[in-house]
C-alpha cells in the first residue's frame, strides 16, 4: 500500500546539504523508478551513522500516524525498534538493561546545551547548536530540575547478547527512548562499544585486559582501537582503521 521499506548502508545521512548524498536527495528519483504518483516521506530510519530498515511513505496521513503510533509506544513502556549491534567485549550479564540520563555537552566544557531540539526519529543532533563541537555524555545522577527542564534525558535500552566468540558479542537491542546516540553511549556504559565506533569507545580503557569507564574530560575521541587479533580476523591494517563503519542495524519496527 503506502509503506516502502529499505535497507540503507551506514554513513548515508537522512538529510544532508545540497549536492551532497542523503536520503531525502535520492527519494525523487526512487519515486519515479516506481512510478509513484505522491511523493515520499520518510516515517522512520536509523542515524546517518547506523545502517537498516528505512520506512518511508507516499500518504502523508499514514506517515504522521506511524510515527505518533511510535511516539505513543515508547510513552506505554512498548518497545517498537529492534536493533543488532557487533560489540568489542562481551557484557557479563547475558540480557538485562542500561539506564542513564544524557545530556549534550560541549567538548571541553562541562556547560551543558539547553533547549535544544532533535528529530528523535532520525536521532539527528540539535539544531539549536549547531557548529558546535558537541557530544553526547552520561549523567550519573540526574536532578528532577534538569530533567524537568530538559536538560538531561532519562534513557533505557533493553539488551540480549545473541551470541559471542573471539572477544566480540553480538548485542540485540530495544531502546524505549529516543535520544541521538543513544545505543552508543548505552553499550559504552556495558563497557562493550560498538565495534566502529570511533566517537565513544576512547572512554572504555583497559588494564590487564580488564575495562573500565573513564572520563569524557580526559579522553577526547578518536579512532577506535583493535587489537591486533581481532584486526587480523577483520582484514584490516591499522591505517584502515578510520573506515570502519559503526556495526548497530534497525533489523526490525513494529507496525499496528
């Protein structure tokens, strides 16, 4: 009917500038390939980052119902997006849950960003601030004033370790909240990021193998870094390294 699923790769934004690759650039010319005679609307898709299902409509009715539907879910404590992610380390619990408050904050400055907006079905980064250098930090004990204000936003992903060999997991994943970079933060906070992150893994150390959390003010990002048992498994050399794309996928959305 009016629903169009694809499976989109990791790096392609939803919206970008003029002229540059994006989704919402190629819709145009998906439309006329399949002969539509409405245009297309994005209802929900994974950030620029990750790769999987993309839901798009040509009924513009269908689309703001879905993504309420997806709203509404979320509010009943439902869990309408099942997401896969490879992980570098294997959680010790084998399913339980992630709770944390996140907050925007500008990189080398504990100020937090307020009242800044995002488009929680793409997971975009708000506009309110943009071109600055921002990232997306845990708050360990979240007040009710700056929750209240939304300041922080209080966070939950549900996980299953689906499987795991040669020190890496694979992760199912079911946010119940919608907040940019979510996932990464939740499996950086398991002491497992996702293998491809090169925004938080930096935070995740390790003495005689065993990890632990450090601070955002003492890592600034960079590159993941592999093992060189695991970047042989890969195939890759260490120069390689900066082209490896974030391993989450949206694998699955539930419809009504």
């Amino acid at each position: 009917g009016a629903l169009l699923a694809l499976n989109k790769p990791p790096g392609l934004p939803i919206v970008g500038p003029p002229g540059d690759p994006s989704l919402d650039a190629l819709l145009p010319a998906l439309r006329r390939r399949l002969g539509l005679s409405a245009e297309l609307h994005v209802v929900k898709a994974p950030a620029r980052e990750c790769s999987g299902l993309v839901l798009l409509s040509c009924c513009y009715h269908t689309t703001k119902k879905l993504q309420q539907f997806f709203t509404n879910a979320r509010q009943r404590g439902q869990y309408p997006a099942t997401y896969r992610a490879v992980t570098v380390g294997v959680p010790e619990e084998a399913e339980g849950e992630v709770r944390a408050g996140l907050c925007w904050q500008q990189q080398g400055d504990r100020a937090m960003v307020r009242g800044c907006q995002w488009d929680v079905g793409m997971g975009g980064t708000p506009g309110s601030a943009e071109g600055c250098a921002l990232q997306v930090v845990p708050v360990s004990a979240p007040g009710r004033r700056s929750l209240a204000r939304k300041d922080v936003k209080s966070t939950l992903t549900r996980y299953r370790v689906l499987g795991a060999m040669g020190g890496c997991a694979l992760l199912q994943l079911q946010p119940r909240t919608a907040f940019p970079e979510q996932l990464q933060v939740h499996l950086m906070l398991l002491l497992c990021p996702a293998l491809g992150d090169h925004e938080h893994s930096s935070r995740v150390g390790r003495v005689l193998g065993v990890p632990f959390l450090l601070t955002p003010e003492t890592t600034p990002t960079r590159t993941q870094v592999l093992d060189e048992e695991l970047l042989s498994r890969l195939g890759l050399s260490p120069q390689q390294l900066h082209h490896l794309p974030l391993h989450i996928h949206l694998q699955e959305l539930v419809l009504p």
